[in-house]
C-alpha cells in the first residue's frame, strides 16, 4: 500500500522511494520510468503488459499528461485498461483498488 506521497517521494510500507517505479501488490520495479515522461517508450509499456494486470494506473507527475497512444498499444493489446492521472491522484486510486482485490498496476512517475 502507499502511505504517503510528496514533492519527490512516495513511501509504500512506510519505505520512502525518491525516483519513478512501478508498483504491484506483490512487487516495486524502483526505475521504471526514471528518465521521465518525455523518455518514455513503447518498450516500457510493453513490459507491464506480461505482468498479469486488469487495469495500469499512470501517474504521470505533479500534473497530468497523457502519452502518446502509440506508446500505450502493447496495454490495449493485451486488453488490459488505462486510466492516466496524476501521481498523488494514482496512489490514493491504487490502494482502493488493491483493498477491493483488484489486479492493479501502477506507474509512478516523480518529477
């Protein structure tokens, strides 16, 4: 679970993380993402694709931006759903998620 967000940090568990990751109930990529939004590829949506997830969460930052949607055509693909929002909006969205047993992904990008 997140349990707290700020200017350049998210804390899951109580261990704060200070650089972009990718979360799942069983797992923390720290990294996904680093190079930040404008650097992001199609490569790294396609890895979350193998993941077994319903639904990505992206939190893109302190504002919300959308990508590309060439970038997201390996998620469609593998017919797994999107919902792109801010970073803090992204945490509170995932852990109501993971309370309802849901099969959740979350990309967390820090500005």
């Amino acid at each position: 679970m997140v349990t707290a967000s700020g200017d350049g940090y998210i804390a899951i568990n109580g261990l704060r993380h200070e650089s972009s990751l990718l979360l799942l109930p069983d797992q923390i990529e720290p990294g996904w993402g680093a190079a930040g939004f404008d650097s992001l590829s199609e490569t790294d949506f396609a890895s979350i694709s193998a993941l077994g997830c319903e639904v990505l969460l992206f939190g893109t930052g302190r504002r919300q931006r959308f990508p590309r949607p060439a970038l997201l055509q390996p998620l469609m693909s593998a017919r797994i759903g999107i919902e792109v929002m801010d970073t803090a909006a992204a945490c509170r969205t995932y852990n109501i998620l993971v309370a309802e047993g849901r099969k959740v992904a979350a990309a967390l990008l820090l500005d």
